[in-house]
C-alpha cells in the first residue's frame, strides 16, 4: 500500500536506529513497492542466515544480521 510506504519512509528518516525483522522467505521476493536498502538498516533479525548473493550484499551494507535460535 502506498500510504503504508510513505508513513515507514518518515519513520526510517526519524528513528535513531533501524531495525528489520524478517523470516528467511522474504529473501529472493521481489517488492510491489520499495521504500529503502539494507544500507538505511541497522540490524536484520531473520530465523536463518541469508544465503548468498545476499549475505554479501547486506553485509557490504554495514548492517548487522542476527539469527534467532528458537531459545
């Protein structure tokens, strides 16, 4: 939705940090609508590491992955 877009870019310009949390079935999907890069993200939360190419590509972007455990 595009008003949804608009209202997460004023909130990506306002925070102090960034922070994403998605499981690892979002990687390789394209978006109707991009609204950012993993440049503008401080951390990734994810259930499984990123597979490459994207591991690289986040990595390059100075953000920081964390994988959850299930603890």
């Amino acid at each position: 939705d595009a008003r949804e877009t608009e209202t997460a870019k004023v909130i990506f310009r306002n925070a102090e940090r960034t922070l994403l949390v998605a499981d690892h079935s979002k990687f390789g999907r394209r978006a109707m609508i991009r609204f950012g890069s993993f440049a503008d993200i401080d951390a990734l939360y994810t259930d499984i590491s990123p597979e490459e190419p994207y591991a690289s590509a986040i990595g390059d972007q100075g953000t920081e992955v964390f994988v959850s455990t299930g603890d």
